[in-house]
C-alpha cells in the first residue's frame, strides 16, 4: 500500500461518506433531473428506467462531476443536468450489459432483463441515451458534448473489445487494462473533465481531473473484479463467483493462468469455457488465485492505479472537497476482498 | 390516386433514379464518410457495421439529406458529414430491431445477429449510435444536435411503444400512426429538416421540409406494410408474409380486424399470437386483406401522406430537386403491392 494512502487511513477506515456528505446537496439537484428526464408517454420506459435508477446504486459517476465542481468551486448550476447526462450513458451502458452477459441479479436485486425482457432493455437504454444527448445539447456545451460522445464511443469500443476477448484465458493483462479503461474508466474521466469545462478551467485542469476519473476508475473496476472472489457475499450486490461462473477473463484470473503449472492453466481453461461452475471449482479457483498471490497482486495493482488518481489531485487547492476525492479513491481500493 | 401524383405518372412509372442522379455526387462523399468512420482498432466493429452499411442499403435517408441541401442551393460539404451521421443513427437502429425482433433475414442477406449474435449487434448498434454524435459534434451546430438527438429518442420511444402493442390486434389506427411517426418518420424528418439548417434558412423552410420528411416516411412504412401481403417477393428484400409470421401488427391487419366478422377476428387474434404461421394461413390472411380492403385502404392512406409530403415542397422553387423529390414521394406510393 503506497504512502500517501497509508498516511489518510491512520485514524480511521477510509470512507465514501465526505464525498457523499460534499455532494448530496446538488445530487439532490441531479435526481429531480433523472426523475423529470427519464419520464415519457410511454409508461415502460419511465418503469423499466426506473427499476434500475432508483435501484441501489451509488450514483458513482454523477457524485465524480459534483465532486470535481466543488474542488474547483464553480459556482454554477450546469452540472446538476451534466450529472444526470452522465448517470443516463452509465444506466445505458448497464442496461445493454446485463443483456450482453444474460445477467439475472445486478445490485441483489433481478436485472432489468430478466423482468422486462431483452428487446424492452435495449430500446429503453437507446432512449437514455439519446435523452443524455438531449440534456447536453440544453447544456450547449460543444466541448461537453464533444468529452461525451467521444467517451460513449470509447465505451462502446470497449465493450465490443471484451465481447472479442470472452472466455480467452491467455488475455493479455495488457489487453485487460486496455479493456476496462475503455469500457469503465473513459465514464468516470469523462464525469470529472466536464467539471473543468463547465468551470471554464484550462486544459491543465481538464486533463487532471481526466486523469484522477480515469486512474480510480482502473482501481475501482480491478478490486470490483477482486471482490468477485472474496468469501464476503456481502460486500458487493451481486454474487461472489459471478464472474467466475460466467466465465470472465479478469485480471485476477489472467494472473493465476499465466502464474499456473499445465494442471491449473487447463483448470481455468475449462472455467472460462464454463465447465466449472460447482461450489468446489470456486473454491479451487479461489485458493489458486490466493496461493499464485494473483488476488494479492490484482489489489496491488489497484492501489498503484489509486495512488495515480490521487497524484493527479495534487495541482489543487487542498480542502474539503479535495480531501474528500483522495479518500473516495482510498475506500474503493481498501474494499474487503 | 390524388391529382398531383398522377399527374406526374403520366408519361413514365415514377422512379427514385432522379432523387438518385440529383445526390450521386454527394452521396460518394458521404459513403467514404461512412467507411472511414466506422473504423476501429477492434475488427468486429467494421467488420459487423460494414455487413449492414454494404449490405445493398439505399441510403434513404441521408439521400433527403442531399436532395433537400439540393432544393436549398445549399453551396457547402457540412452536408456530408451529417448524412453519414443520419445513416449511422439509422444503422444502429437497424441492429437494435434485428436483435429485438429476433430477424434472421434483412435485405435478403442474413442479419448480423445471425451471423455475430445478439451481444455483438447490441453493443456495435451503440458505437455508430456514439459515432453519429461525435460527427454531429465535428460539424459544431447545437441545432443539428438538438434535432437529431431529439429524432433519436423519439425512435426509441416509438420502438418501445411498438414493444408494448406487439401482437395485440385490437391496436387502433391512431396509435399505429403514432408508432410509425416515431419510429420511421421522425428520422426521416430529422434528415430533411438539417438541410435547411447547414443552408441557413429560415424556421419556415425547416418546417416544411420536416413535414416533407415525415409524411415521406409515413407513407413509406406504410407501402412497406401493405407490400409485406404483396404476391411478388421481389419486391423487397425481406420475404412475403413476414410480418404476418412475426405477428406484427400493421395497419393491413388492423383494418382487416376491425371490418372482420367473429370468425374473422378470432384469425387475426390467432395469428398475431403465433398461431397461424402455415402458407395456407398467409393466402387466407392476404385474401381477407383484399375482400376487406384493407390493402387497397392502406395505399389510400400512403398516398394521402404521400400528397401531404408533396404539397409541403410547394413553397420551394421548381427545378430538378424539387421535381425529384416529389417523384421519389410518387415512386415510394406506387410500389407494387
């Protein structure tokens, strides 16, 4: 664990809470947005949406642009429909995962999926994202629209990315990397750039806060693909052994395979190709990341992406909302796994 | 028939080849926009749109595009970029139908979901959905953002409305019309309506190109309805009766339904849920279509929108785009049925 985030956690565990506490003013701003943009004539749509907005989620990315505002004290109210612009491209995006994957549980609770069908996910997510378009084009920032349509690309690409790399065990963790700053972290750089756009900030600005939302969001997707292997079911809505059982190719898994003698390599050979999905492969799987120190190493590499965000704060003034953005990257890389 | 379509049938069957002449310049343009943007580092995303976007497409919609910068002497390439943009909306909107729909055949070739699956045609649906605006951003007119990123949620809303009424034959007229408004007519408006944008013209001009658009499109998904009955499958590139099969509920069946005795009804009932599928089936439904004259109604109602779309190119100067664009109305009317 690098310095700076041993040095915050001296007195107590690092928590998302200041962040929270720093932005839940204007996140109340940004959910009337939701709630107002996300309606329609069609009574599926504001039904389905809603199922999921107002499922349990953290609302990560929009908290990341009220975030990156106050650090830079704009005084404005443009990012409260900026925020909610973003929380619909990520609602989006989970929509058509949990169709990609025939996922059946997101945050504990039954996905979208499995209750409306895959045809009314699809189209409800087109319509949030052709309504994040509409609130940027009220925004009228061309640069705005520009960082956004650009990351919806990016996502997309990535996406498409991990589609081609499904079940291939001998992913590069090159490639890996590639594949979550892509399809995770071009969202929360995104989410913090505009911050700096609507601030009316330098390039200098722009590109820090890019970096911070792109460095946690590396962080926060490696411990999310470390937690999938914890024994604490608790820690995540989703069950532990998912990704396993679905046959993902995450870091932990790239590093046990490459790390393993002939007998394991063909072990997660067969789990990726979905033969191994009782109790006792997870648990086999489990102490092969444990004892290849492949879970250990995939933390570790979190925390250096962590220390990465937090770096890049550096060029800001410190203060409460600075404070605030270092530990939320402190909790995501300290989360049990 | 109405008057001014018939009088322009007089000496030759109306074609789309002059709306084709008048745009053939302009359209290599926009084609070599389209091949270079839907490039990727990742090969399935060219690979998969360009099946579609080679796959013997007219290129409607960013042809009105062309035709209407024609009508409006419209001396810049801005044009370009933002027919691609249109015709990337609408291939998005193509892979998403095809993976709701559950097709297997589209222009006579079989459809990607076929081919790549349902994850695949999703997700690339979403990079040249994401792709179309960054082009609208290259191009930097908020009021083309606004405008198609309104267009491209009322598609999602009419697809989602369509979802709802699926199978259920007692849809009425009215709501059918609402449908085929959003999900066909609104982007042909949109691409229309931008010409007079990039021309700098007048809220008027917008208008009645919009409304040219829109009632081209009605007009057209309704012939595209009545032909689905038609005897000669050449016609189209998708086979005869496949609506029937598919259950889909179009005007045809909802006027069929609507002036059918008891017996009758229970058909149609039946047969939108699936249960009539038999070729004897599709030769009673299509003779119960004719006695009822619910095809020739249909066509009656084409024409009428067709005669709407003509009558708003009226306060435009007469000339070869103008008269090309009120044939393509006329040739989109006459298609053999």
């Amino acid at each position: 664990m690098t310095a700076s985030i041993h040095r915050l956690n001296a007195d107590r565990p690092p928590s998302l809470d200041p962040m929270m506490a720093l932005t839940a003013h204007d996140l109340n701003h940004v959910n009337a947005v939701i709630l107002d943009r996300m309606q329609s004539d069609i009574p599926l749509i504001p039904e389905l949406a809603g199922h999921l907005i107002a499922g349990g989620g953290k609302r990560m990315r929009p908290m990341l642009t009220l975030a990156s505002a106050r650090l830079l004290d704009y005084p404005g109210a443009r990012h409260h429909r900026l925020a909610a612009a973003v929380e619909f491209i990520h609602t989006a995006t989970l929509l058509h995962d949990d169709v990609v994957d025939g996922s059946d549980l997101r945050r504990g609770r039954r996905t979208a999926n499995i209750i409306w069908g895959n045809p009314a996910s699809v189209l409800v997510g087109d319509f949030l994202f052709s309504r994040s378009f509409e609130l940027m084009v009220e925004d009228g920032s061309l640069k705005v629209l520009k960082i956004l349509s650009n990351a919806s690309a990016v996502i997309a690409e990535g996406e498409v990315n991990q589609l081609t790399a499904q079940r291939q065990v001998e992913t590069t963790e090159e490639r890996y990397l590639q594949i979550i700053g892509a399809k995770t972290a071009a969202l929360f750089a995104a989410a913090c750039r505009i911050a700096a756009v609507v601030a009316e900030r330098g390039e200098g600005d722009e590109q820090a806060l890019d970096a911070y939302g792109r460095n946690l969001g590396i962080a926060f997707q490696l411990v999310d693909d470390a937690i999938d292997y914890a024994s604490d079911a608790q820690t995540m809505g989703k069950g532990v052994g998912d990704d396993f059982r679905d046959g993902k190719v995450t870091l932990p898994v790239i590093l046990a395979h490459a790390r393993g003698d002939a007998d394991d390599r063909r072990f997660w050979r067969d789990a990726m190709q979905g033969h191994r999905v009782s109790d006792d492969d997870l648990a086999h799987a489990t102490a092969l990341l444990r004892s290849t120190g492949a879970l250990d190493d995939t933390m570790a590499c979190a925390r250096l992406y962590g220390q990465r965000a937090i770096d890049a704060l550096t060029r800001f003034p410190a203060g409460e909302a600075r404070s605030a953005m270092v530990e939320a990257v402190a909790f995501a890389v300290s989360r049990a796994y």
